[in-house]
C-alpha cells in the first residue's frame, strides 16, 4: 500500500493563505488607503491643502477633516460631486481602478 505524502506537515488556515495572497499582488487595505490619500493630494486645489485633508477611507467612503465652518459648507455644497469625479478619475488612470471612492464626507476637525 502506497502512502500520500504531506508536503506540509502542519496546514495553514485558508484566511492565512488569503492574507498571504492579497498582500503579495498589494490588495490589502493598507494599499488601497495609500492610493485614495495620494489620490486626493494630487486633485485638490493647492489653496485647499493645508486646510483639508483625508483621515479615513473604508468601505468606499473617503472621510475628509476640514478646518472651517464656510470651508466646510462650500465643499459639502458646492465642490463635493466636482472632487469625487476627480478622485474616481485619478484612481483610474492606466485604465483600471483599484480603489474606488463611492461617497466624499465633509467633517469639521
């Protein structure tokens, strides 16, 4: 009688094995947060910068920390569809997204 031979003696679980793949193609969540930040530096206005910046990303949300209360009106009210198309377009460059950012949140910090 022929015995099959293990290769690995002690098996890993098949989320460890997932893990182990996402972060070797950089699918991992790290990854997309990068991509959405720097995403949002490149399209928003100069003027804006260093009173804006995002602070969290999940789930397609992007969360944006604004220091002002007009500031904060005018980009909710006004700049907010216009950002968003930016952003979307941005992630996409090179044909395929690989993030994608379905609602921008306006906060005040």
């Amino acid at each position: 009688m022929r015995q099959n031979k293990r290769y690995n003696p002690a098996p890993l679980p098949l989320a460890d094995l997932v893990n182990q793949a996402f972060q070797k193609h950089g699918w991992s969540r790290q990854s997309e947060h990068r991509l959405v930040f720097a995403s949002w530096e490149r399209i928003v206005p100069p003027h804006y910068l260093g009173r804006c910046r995002a602070v969290s990303f999940r789930a397609g949300r992007l969360i944006v920390v604004v220091d002002s209360s007009p500031l904060l009106e005018e980009l909710r009210g006004f700049r907010q569809e216009e950002f968003l198309s930016l952003l979307n377009q941005d992630l996409s460059r090179g044909g395929q997204a690989q993030a994608m950012v379905n609602r921008l949140e306006f906060r005040r910090g």
